[in-house]
C-alpha cells in the first residue's frame, strides 16, 4: 500500500465520476438492457427450478389429445365434456387459457355453456385483436356470464422476443382486463367481486384478504410484474386433455388450481423464456409461472434508478480508490474481489427479490480500471521520461567534463612526467610545480562550471547574479588564450572602443562563455590569421562578437552548429580534439542570462559569434 496526498488522489475521483457518468450513460442504451438481460436470464438458469407447490395442474391440449381428437379448434363438445369432468373433480378453481369470441355449432356452444355452468369457479381468457382496433375478443355472452372473472391473455415479451414480465392490466379502448393469472389470484385468496385496490406503487388485493398481498406492479411501468419463472417446461405437473376425457385422471385436480390450455408443439401459442433452450414455453405455462409468483409472494423489484446509479458511482470510487492506493499484488487481489462483488452482488440481490442490471454495474468497473490504468501509464511514462532525460542530462555533463578536463589534465600529467625523469634546477622545477597547480585549480573550477551549467538547464538552481564590468572579463579571457594563439601564429585582438559596461551576470559562466568562442575560434583558424574579441553596444543590447577567419560554416552547418555533439565537416577532417560541446554550452549560458547566442559565417571567409544581452540586464554604460 502507498500513501497518497488528497492532490495526488483528486484526479483519480475525477476519473470515477466521469467513468460513473459515461456508464450511466452507455449502461441505459438498448445495447446494455440486452446484455443485462442476458445477465437476468443467466441468473434464472444459474438458481435453477424452484418447488411449484400450491398445488397449481395444467390440462394439456397436448399433440397426443390433437392426434387423436383432430386439430384446432377442438370440437366444443368435445371441450365441454373435458370441462365437465374438470368440474366433478372438484378444483379449487379453473382457468381456461381458450379465445371463444367465435360462434361454433349452436348444439356445440350450448353443451359448452352448461359446462361452463358447474359449481366451481371459472375464469375465461380474452385479448386484444390482433389488428389493432382496440377491440376485445371476450368470450361469447352465453359462456361469459358464467365466468366468475374474464383475464386478458396476452404475454408482453421484451426487443429480445424473451417473456420475463406481463402486464397486470391491459387496456383497449374503453375496457381494461386484468391479466388471467391475477383474475385467479383474486378468486383464490378473496372475492372475485371485490376490486384490487390500487395505489401508485402496488396493486392491493381486497382488504379481507390475508395480509402481505400488495403485488409490486407501480402505475408508472403500466402495472408491469416480473415473472419469477419456477422453472423450464414441464414444471408443472400436465395431465394430457386426452387422459382427462378417459376419466383416468380426475382424483389429481381435487382442490387444485387447473389451467386449460394449449401445449401441443405445432400450435404456435409458444413464447421464450429465461429458462428457453431452443424451444419456447406454451403460454398456459407461463399463465402458471405468473399465478406462481403471485401465490408465493417471491416478487423481484427492479431496482430504482437512483440506486443503481448510487451503485455505479459507488463502484467507480471503490474501484479508482484502489488504483489510487494500492499497487502489485496487492492491487491485483482488491481489483480481482471488486469484480467478483460486482458480478456476484446483483446474482446475491436476484436471489433476494432485487433485479440489478448487472452490465450496468460493470460498466464502471471496466471504465474506471481503463481510464484510471491509462492515466497511472501517463504517470509512469511521465516519470520514465523525466528519468531518462536525467540519465541523459548526466551523461551529456560527464561528456562535457571529460571534454574539458582534457587539457589541464594533459598539463598536469606532462608536467609530472618531466618532474619525474629529469633532473631540473629550483627554478624549472618551481615553474612545474606552479603550473601544475594552477592546472589544478582551473580543472576544479571547470568540474564547477559544468556542474553549474547542467544545474541551470534542468531548472535545479538560480544564476548568481552581480554586476560584472565586461571589459576587464573579456581582457582577461584574451590574455588568458593569448599563449595558445601564438603558438599557433594567431594575432588575437579585444576592441571594446572605451565602453564601460556593467551587467548584472553570473561572472564565471559568462567568462566560460567566452572563453568557450574564443577558444572554438582560435584552434579552428589557420596559422597566420587574426581572431577579434569585440565589445559594443547595439541598440537595446549588449553584444560580445568573436570574429574569426576560419573556414566558415554553410547554412545547414550553421542550422545545427549549437546541436549538443554536432562538428563540422572541417573540424571533422582536422586533427584537433573536440565533442561539439562548446557552443552548445556557451548557447545555454547566454540563454539563462535572458540573451542568445547568434552565428553569421560565410564558407572560406570567416565567422561571426555574438553573445547578446539584453539592455534590460544593462546596469550602467557609456
């Protein structure tokens, strides 16, 4: 685990809430509802069936009773003998999943009706027609008036064609039905003459019904109900219409709740389901689910949509905290649990009667783990570039030094050298010890200066400023490289035509400035030639030129000559030592001194190098 200062942490919960946002956003589209309800429907099948119980029978007009009593519509008196041999079994009441809109054979439809007419109570089917002029195809007046209730029969299935809620009411036109499963729920626990009592967020059924019957169907999903399918097909137990009319099956229904209806394969009436593996469910099933989960009371409850929008931004914080704090396996570990609890929680809450869109919840987790974990490898590579830089700024100064350590060395071990095999006199001697000394001094203040410079160009210290009168520095630099010079035949010269100018500067870098022209300018002109140190002033700046009669530079020389490392063609071909170091050292100096460095150079003729400081550095002149 790592500690972390609010700062550090604040753009990790700006990532949460813009991940919670994009989820909330993304987790409602048409998309993420299909994979949430591939997530619900998962759920079904991972629970797996629930007990049917009470006592719920469902009388299949299967493919055995078609094959033997012919195809749809059954003959009517054929219906009605099964009805009548319902009834002498004594249910606790009957449901009969059949449209009767049409008229049959008046013999046939009156048989029916006295069926119709038996002692125990029945509830008949009707729906809307199919070509959406709001009418409802109720059952025939001489078969209505003996239903103790009419239920619509209609399933709602979602985009997915998959049937996991129905609407409690439905209406059409002027008339609205109660679905047939609540029509028999009202029959077994109450009065089927008493109204349900309906409030905004549940129906309520009769006040002389047992307590806890408020049905969790609100006004505003149009009194939709999830189904809480016991199972697959076949949950229930069927008795095949054919056994039923052999009278080998009647002891079974005694105080059962029946429903009739269609199952044979070919008869259309089939729906998906959550449980669906390639076929669908008959819909007197799924009547018998719907009555299930009203008799059982096992409701599930969407979850609101400020809870699960709680849960997303919830998630999206647990989720960037971790990222925030913790590291290595650690992080792994905690990430890993997050997303166990964000898969198994909503399946935990399922079981419990709570419906959360699981992918919704996801979501977040996912987001959050991208944008966090893209922002943590901004970090990193931040940190590894400015790492590499260090590691380049070190091994640019090591180069620097062992650059311009070359020469006192190279004095300081000669001169050893002729101590260590003559024999000289106390002056000669005296002479080599004095130089090797101040060959000493000047390399300690060299390591310094570049310790300065690299300081300076990674931002690690401030210029050391004091007012420094340029013409003594710039003689003194002259006389300094003056030996070298006339070694070389070289006429070294400083003009500065009685300027007295004092800047505000740090005087050992500007004096390295200098001194670093001055010396370019000397090892690279031909013997016999001349090198100029000028001072004046021009304009609103103060210029030092070093003018030279060298080679010269051409213009793609002179666009990379400050190029750390960079030589010529020339310098190149020639047997003096260097690195490229000193202009783009003496380039950096001028550039912390709030100037610049600039070249003007023709090839064959000679160069122009001109340190400019601005006027606004200027303490005094004349």
């Amino acid at each position: 685990m790592r500690t972390k200062h609010w700062q550090e942490q604040f753009p990790y919960l700006l990532l949460a809430f813009f991940s919670a946002l994009l989820s909330l956003f993304l987790g409602w589209t048409a998309y993420a509802e299909r994979i949430n309800n591939n997530f619900y429907d998962l759920y079904f099948r991972q629970r797996g069936p629930r007990p049917s119980g009470h006592g719920i029978v469902i009388v299949a007009i299967d493919d055995a009773a078609l094959a033997r009593y012919g195809a749809l519509p059954l003959n009517r008196s054929l219906l009605a003998q099964a009805i009548r041999k319902i009834q002498q079994a004594q249910p606790r009441l009957l449901a009969v999943d059949l449209l009767l809109a049409e008229p049959s054979t008046a013999v046939a439809d009156q048989e029916l009706a006295e069926a119709l007419a038996g002692p125990r109570p029945i509830v008949l089917a009707t729906a809307l027609e199919a070509t959406g002029e709001a009418r409802w195809l109720n059952p025939l007046p001489e078969f209505a008036r003996h239903a103790a209730a009419l239920g619509h029969a209609h399933a709602d299935p979602d985009a997915d064609g998959v049937n996991r809620s129905v609407l409690l009411a439905k209406q059409g036109g002027q008339q609205r039905y109660w679905a047939l499963a609540l029509e028999c729920f009202r029959i077994f626990r109450a009065d089927s003459s008493q109204p349900f009592l309906e409030t905004d967020d549940a129906l309520v059924v009769p006040a002389d019904s047992p307590a806890g019957n408020q049905i969790p169907a609100p006004r505003r999903s149009q009194r939709a109900l999830l189904i809480n399918y016991a199972g697959g097909n076949e949950t229930f137990p069927q008795i095949s219409l054919a056994t039923i009319l052999n009278n080998s099956a009647g002891s079974q229904l005694q105080g059962k709740i029946v429903f009739l209806g269609v199952t044979a394969q070919g008869a259309g009436d089939r729906l998906f389901t959550p449980y669906s593996a390639g076929i669908g469910m008959a819909g007197v099933e799924i009547h018998a689910n719907i009555l299930h989960t009203l008799l059982t009371g096992a409701y599930l409850r969407p979850a609101s949509y400020a809870a699960a929008s709680l849960s997303v931004l919830l998630i999206s914080i647990l989720t960037a905290l971790a990222l925030a704090w913790f590291q290595g396996r650690w992080l792994i570990l905690l990430l890993a649990g997050l997303g166990i609890a964000v898969l198994g929680v909503p399946y935990g809450l399922f079981r419990a009667g709570i419906a959360l869109p699981a992918f919704s919840l996801l979501l977040p987790f996912g987001t959050t783990v991208l944008f966090c974990g893209a922002y943590q490898l901004l970090l990193v590579r931040r940190k590894w570039t400015e790492s590499e830089g260090k590691r380049e700024r070190s091994r640019r100064q090591f180069e620097m030094a062992a650059h311009e350590i070359r020469t006192p060395l190279t004095a300081i071990q000669g001169s050893s050298e002729v101590l260590r095999r003559y024999n000289l006199d106390d002056s000669k001697r005296e002479q080599m010890i004095r130089l090797i000394h101040e060959e000493s001094q000047r390399l300690g203040n060299l390591v310094e200066r570049f310790l300065r410079v690299e300081r300076l160009s990674a931002g690690e210290m401030e210029l050391q400023r004091v007012p420094v009168d340029l013409p003594p520095l710039l003689s003194g630099v002259v006389e300094r490289l003056r030996p070298a010079a006339e070694r070389r035949a070289i006429r070294l010269a400083c003009e500065n035509n009685g300027t007295v100018a004092k800047v505000l500067a740090d005087r050992e870098l500007l004096e390295f400035a200098v001194s670093n022209l001055l010396t370019n300018a000397v090892k690279y002109c031909p013997s016999g030639s001349s090198v100029k140190l000028v001072l004046e002033r021009h304009g609103k700046q103060m210029q030092v030129h070093v003018i030279d009669n060298g080679p010269g530079l051409t213009p793609e020389e002179r666009r990379r000559i400050f190029d750390r490392f960079y030589r010529t063609e020339a310098a190149e071909r020639s047997d003096v030592p260097g690195f490229g170091l000193g202009l783009s050292i003496a380039r950096e100096i001028a550039l912390h001194h709030g100037g610049e460095l600039q070249v003007e150079s023709t090839p064959g003729v000679g160069s122009r190098f001109t340190i400019c400081l601005p006027i606004a550095t200027v303490v005094n002149s004349s």
